[in-house]
C-alpha cells in the first residue's frame, strides 16, 4: 500500500477527475458532501471554504494504491475501513470527504478528496504529511495482512507521467552507475554521460555538504527523493565501504606476497642446507686420499718383497 499525496486550490478540476466515469468510477464512501451530482458535491466542499477563507490551498487529494497481489481480498467495504484507518492516523478527522473507487488499472486503488478547512474552521496540518503517510502505510500494510511489493523495480514505468518518469530514470541511472564507482568524481561523470546534472547543497556558507540534488528533464530531485539509498549520506557510506574493501583486499595481498616471499626465502636457505649435507666435505676428501696412497704403498712393499 502507498499513498501519492497532492494539494491543491480548487474542488472542481479534482472531483471532476475522481468521477470521471471513462475510469470505471465508483463512490464507496463520503462526509459532508451532497452526492446528488457533480456539482453538488463540488458546492458543498466550496461552501466550507467561507469557515477559513485565508487558507490558499484547501484542497486535499491522496490516492491509496494497493498490490495486485491483493485484488481478490480487497472489497469495497475492506478498502474503506483501510481509509479511514488511514484518515484517522493522518489526523483527517472532523472534515468533509469523498472516497471514489477507480477500475482504469490493474492494480486496486481508491481516490481520496478532502477539505483541509475541517467543520470548525481550523486548518488540518499536512506538516510532514509525506513522511507520516509512508510511515502509516507500512503499518496498515502490516495490519491487514496486505502484499509488500519488492520496491522500485516493481514498478510499471511506462506507465509513469511525469516528474516521477524522470525520477525513475535518475534512479534506473544511480542503480547502474554507483557499483561501478570509486568516488563522487567517477559518479558525477557517468551521471552526465546519462543528461543528470550534480549539484551539492551545503551547511550555511561552509564547504560542509549536507544534501545532493539530482537534474533532468527541467525536474531537480534530492537524493532522498530518488530513492533514501541515494542521499548524500547513503551514497558515501557505500564509497566508504568499497574503499574500505579495496584497502583490505590491498592488505590480504601485501601480506600473502610477504608470505611468499618469505617462503621462498627459506626454501632457499632449506636447499642450502641440504646442499651442504650432501656434498662431501674437503676433510673426508683428505681422508680418501690419504687412505688410498696408504694402500698404494702397502702393496707396492708386499710386491717387493714377493720377488726377492
């Protein structure tokens, strides 16, 4: 389950958009809307517009997109208490909302509109909405038993509109090119050969980096936004690793060299030795030579006297 959070300032064009019947459309739930028509339903949300009129951006509009996986489990009546867990936990309370079920894709998925100007007139906050939102997903995801998808490769990218097309694009680029780097220098090559351009951000008017952002296409994205694995902090982290790696398989083969050498070394000095034992010495070669003219001259005498 995930949601795509938008704000906007007028009720007409995104009703409009959630009730268009060419998506197979189906109202599953609502508050405070008169549902007798279109227009109905868009008058009663400008109606409360009058409780807080300072409020430029009123309209609230966030899809709920489910797995495939899913789509046999999830009735109307389940996705609506999956929605209202979701609008209660997002701090959605006390407001006007129309929940619309659409057919146009595989995959479930439920649209939801609402008016950020709650029946009291205050404002509901969206401090931190996409944070929040991706943190309660995963739970309800738990909750009720429904598909993790595997990630971003599961995603249809053809089917992307833009900004998020070029962002996938950034992120299929930052997948393929980081393995294969040693340094921000290498990345920032490879990421220009693809049309991506590279710039930091920085701490006040220091040379500390704290952020990266990423361009293409006119649309700039920060590393987070790619993909939490491509944050400035993400990225180095897994230089850091392969640098560290480099060293110690660097170490490993210094010190087996070492050993070879060493190795040989001492072979040298074994052969040496067993040289040495086994090459007669110059006082056993005395020895023989001396032995042997003793006996030359035993015999010549024994010779001698035989004749005489």
């Amino acid at each position: 389950m995930i949601a795509k959070i938008v704000k906007g300032q007028g009720f007409k064009g995104v009703v409009n958009y959630i009730l268009d019947q060419a998506k197979g459309t189906e109202i599953i739930d609502s508050n405070g809307v008169r549902l007798k028509s279109q227009e109905t339903i868009i008058q009663s949300f400008i109606s409360q517009l009058e409780l807080n009129p300072a409020l430029t951006k009123p309209v609230g509009h966030i899809s709920l997109d489910f797995s495939a996986q899913d789509k046999d489990k999830l009735t109307n009546e389940f996705m609506v208490k999956i929605a209202r867990d979701y609008m209660a936990q997002m701090g959605i309370n006390d407001t006007q909302y129309l929940i619309a079920r659409h057919y146009d894709k595989e995959h479930p998925h439920v649209h939801l509109v609402f008016n950020r100007i709650d029946n009291s007139g205050n404002t509901i906050s969206d401090k931190n909405d996409r944070f929040r939102s991706g943190k309660i997903c995963k739970e309800l995801t738990r909750k009720y038993e429904l598909y993790f998808a595997l990630g971003k490769e599961n995603v249809k990218q053809h089917r992307l509109r833009e900004p998020d097309k070029t962002k996938y694009e950034i992120y299929n680029s930052l997948k393929k090119i980081i393995p294969k780097c040693q340094n921000w220098d290498q990345i920032i090559h490879g990421l220009n050969d693809q049309s991506i351009g590279v710039t930091f951000k920085y701490k006040g008017k220091s040379d500390e980096i704290q952020g990266v952002i990423f361009n293409k296409n006119g649309y700039t994205f920060t590393g987070s936004k790619v993909d939490r694995q491509f944050s400035y902090s993400k990225i180095n982290q897994q230089l850091q690793l392969k640098e560290q790696k480099f060293k110690q398989v660097e170490h490993q083969n210094n010190a087996d060299n070492k050993f070879q050498n060493q190795k040989l070394s001492t072979g040298n000095i074994i052969n040496d030795l067993l040289y040495q034992l086994q090459k007669p010495s110059d006082y056993n070669k005395d020895n023989e030579e001396t032995a042997a003219i003793r006996k030359y001259r035993k015999k010549k005498k024994t010779d001698f006297r035989l004749r005489f």
